[in-house]
C-alpha cells in the first residue's frame, strides 16, 4: 500500500467522523407575551414584550405608557405570568398581584387570591416563567 493511499484512507475517515458531529441547530426564538392598554382584538395600545424566565419587567422607560394601564394581554401556553400593582415584582400582601396562565385575559376579570378580581389599570410590573 502506499503513502498516499494511506493518508487519503485516513483523511475520508476524518471527514466522515467530523461530519458526524456536525448538529443542525434550529433557531430559537425568545416567546413572548403581548400587553395591550386597550383590547388584544382589534389590538389597541399593544406591545410585545420578550420573556426571560423569572426576569422582573417594570414598567418603566419605554413600557411607561402601560403602567397602571393594561387591561388586557396574551400569555403564551406553558406560561405562567404574575402582574404586580407595584414596580419591582413585590406584593406585600399577596392580594396585589394576579397570577395568569396561557391565553388571553381582561384584567378587568381575573383570578386573585381571594376570588376574581378586577384589575383594570394596575398592573406596574410582570414576571413571567414556564410551568
């Protein structure tokens, strides 16, 4: 056998075990939730905010216009998101806050702690996490 046939044998081996390790790798995109200071359909007054899981999002700088505004907004399923009625995710007393799951939600009709609730224009801060 010669050299370089050899070497060639040994080159194609890499190539084909190199290539076995290549993994395609499918985008990923951030889910998001979407706040609206009106109605979700037709959508007024709507952002969309990007979810980082557990993040606190006051507020505040360019969400500013939506503080003790929101009356509606879409969770994505799988999601868990807690709205609070004061700016860095706090609820002193567990009755100033919401915890809502994937769908669309009034808030001026939404679960609280003891019972629904109305909580219409709010809402100052957000959490949100996968179940």
């Amino acid at each position: 056998m010669s050299f370089k046939l050899v070497l060639s044998a040994l080159i194609l081996l890499a190539g084909i075990s190199a290539a076995s390790v290549i993994v395609e790798r499918k985008p990923t995109v951030s889910p998001s939730i979407i706040i609206c200071t009106g109605s979700l359909s037709p959508p007024s007054g709507c952002l969309t905010v990007p979810v980082v899981s557990g993040e606190c999002v006051n507020l505040t700088g360019g969400l500013s216009f939506a503080n003790d505004e929101l009356s509606t907004a879409r969770i994505p399923g799988g999601f868990v998101c807690t709205f609070y009625d004061q700016f860095g995710c706090s609820s002193p007393t567990g009755e100033d806050a919401v915890v809502l799951t994937g769908g669309d939600w009034s808030f001026f009709r939404v679960p609280g702690v003891g019972g629904t609730v109305d909580f219409n224009d709010k809402a100052s801060s957000f959490t949100c996490s996968p179940i």
